[in-house]
C-alpha cells in the first residue's frame, strides 16, 4: 500500500480553500468565505490559494488577471490573514497540481463531470462550453488532494464539487490499491448565502454586489440601489422579506438589528432611511481594513513576497502527494 506523505493521523486537521480572481471581492466573499476562512488559521492548518488557473475559464486578459491576483491578496492579508499562520500562495506557483490533475483525469468517468450541477449552469448563463470548463471539477480535486485536506469551507453551491473529489480520490486509491488520496470532507460556510442588491445571491456574475472596499460614491450608489417594495413610508413593513434589513444584520450587533425591525413593525420608516443606516455601517466596518490594503498595494513587493514562500510551503506538501501518487501508478 502506497501512503502519501502529508497523510500522517498525527497532525493537525489541515483546511483548504480557493478563491478565484475574476473581479472585486464583494461583501457575499467576505461573510460567505474570508472570514471563516481568518478565523480557520487558528484552529488547524490553513492552506488557502488564488485560483487563477481556474479562472482562465473566464479571464482572457492577462493584465486585468495579474491585478485581479494581487487585488485578492491584498484583500485576504488585508481583512486579516496572516502568512505565519497560513500557507497563502497562487495555484499557478504549484506545477505538481496540474500533474495530478491529469493523473486524475485518468480514473474519472465522464458520466461523473457530466453531472456536475455549476457546468450545466454556467453554460446555460452563456459562459463558453470549454474542456477547461468541463474538467473544472478535476483541477479542483488536485487542489484538494494535493495537499491531504482534511475540511474543505464552501458554501452550497461547491459541494457537488467536494462530492466529486471524494469520488476521485476513491477511484485513483480503488484502481492502483493505495491510501495515496486522504478523503476530504466539507464544511458549509455559517453565511451561506448573502443577498445582493437585487435579492438574489451576491455575485459578480449577476452585477449586483457592493464592494468590500468601495468608498464614497461608488459604495453609496450600490447600498441606496438595493431593490425594495412599494410599501408606503408611514405603513409598517415586514423586516423578514427585506433585503436591506438582512444585509443590515451582517454588520448591526443583535439590539441594533432589533431596533430596526421594530422601525420597521411600527411604520413611519422609510426603506431610504434603513438604507442609509446600512450604508454607515458597511463604511465604518470596513474602514480599519481599507487603510491596510492601500499599505500593501503601494508595497506590491511585500504582497510577492508573501505568495513566494507560501509557494514554497505549499510545494514542499504537493510534491510528496505527487511523488506518491506516480509511484502508485508507475510513472
């Protein structure tokens, strides 16, 4: 039986998570991903990288891909993750995923990535119907597998994915007669979902986020758009089925909220009103954080510096999955 090297039951329970830079983090990333994904580094092994493979998908610009890519760095370092704690780099700086992506490829049946729910989807959202699209679910695997993840966050709509990687795993280990690939389990992010400024769920594709570092005009124009009902100012109006409310209560401590549902219950509040309270406190909150990004960007060298050795940290763990998984296989 061929084991893996980072497969070791001693060690701590090891997390792993992607983000991909197709655009300005917004604030369903920040709730739904980033902030479990800062509070996880204190509680095991915390390995988080940028997809940027993954989204070539999408991205067929290389500048807007290079900034794209720092913008998210100095974002996660920016709201809190620490590079001593977690290993932080770009999955295009670890070629050993890549080749287990294709060692993977080799005992995955179509049938499975013919099922996968996220394709299906974004080929019916116009997005074009590419191999790399197809065998996204393959990359993400590797991804997972090559660093012996233990807990994988997401949120609802990536399960499928972790669903499938568990299939991979068991077939590659099942056809070669090996314990090479740890069996990773998910993890749903508390904020599943976050609305965005029309009601569905926040994100870039559906162009209805607010930035986690928009400022003045910009954060103002998408806080006093979010898509409201009809109800008169001086009827009362139902806190539950309104979207600025929810959003309200991601930033308001819980007497604050209930303030607000009972402006609401009461009548005589407007939705402008509730708006402009949530606009104070997306601005506020994120203000500490926005001063430290503006520091990292106008020092890329630190933020390089940063992906540099967590490349080198996250090598060191590829390479033993990969040289195993070669063995176990023949090659």
């Amino acid at each position: 039986m061929t084991e893996a090297g980072p497969t070791e039951a001693s060690r701590p329970k090891r997390f792993l998570s992607g983000v991909q830079p197709s655009g300005k983090l917004h604030l369903g990333n920040y709730f739904g991903a980033i902030k479990q994904h800062v509070e996880l580094q204190n509680e095991g092994e915390a390995y988080y990288f940028i997809a940027n493979y993954h989204a070539l998908t999408t991205i067929h610009d290389a500048e807007q891909l290079r900034q794209n890519t720092r913008d998210v760095a100095a974002t996660y370092l920016a709201l809190g993750l620490d590079p001593k704690k977690a290993v932080f780099f770009r999955q295009s700086d670890i070629p050993e995923v890549t080749e287990l992506t294709w060692l993977l490829g080799t005992v995955t049946g179509m049938g499975l990535l013919e099922r996968a729910v996220s394709y299906k989807d974004k080929v019916a959202r116009g997005l074009q119907a590419s191999v790399g699209l197809f065998t996204y679910p393959v990359l993400m695997a590797a991804d997972i597998l090559a660093y012996g993840s233990d807990i994988v966050p997401v949120g609802q709509d990536q399960v499928q994915h972790v669903e499938m990687t568990q299939d991979m795993a068991e077939y590659f280990n099942n056809t070669y007669g090996c314990q090479v690939f740890r069996r990773p389990e998910y993890r749903l992010t508390k904020t599943a979902k976050v609305p965005g400024t029309d009601g569905q769920k926040m994100s870039k594709s559906y162009g209805n986020t607010i930035g986690i570092f928009s400022t003045g005009s910009e954060l103002k124009k998408a806080v006093m758009g979010v898509v409201t009902d009809s109800t008169p100012l001086e009827e009362p109006k139902d806190p539950s089925k309104c979207t600025v409310f929810t959003l309200y209560g991601l930033f308001a401590t819980p007497q604050e909220h209930e303030e607000m549902a009972a402006k609401y219950r009461k009548g005589g509040y407007g939705y402008g009103s509730a708006k402009k309270e949530l606009l104070a406190k997306v601005d506020a909150f994120f203000a500490p954080y926005r001063e430290r990004r503006n520091q990292l960007l106008a020092h890329p060298s630190e933020i390089d510096d940063v992906l540099v050795e967590g490349a080198r940290r996250a090598r060191a763990v590829a390479r033993e999955t990969l040289d195993a998984a070669r063995s176990a296989c023949g090659v």
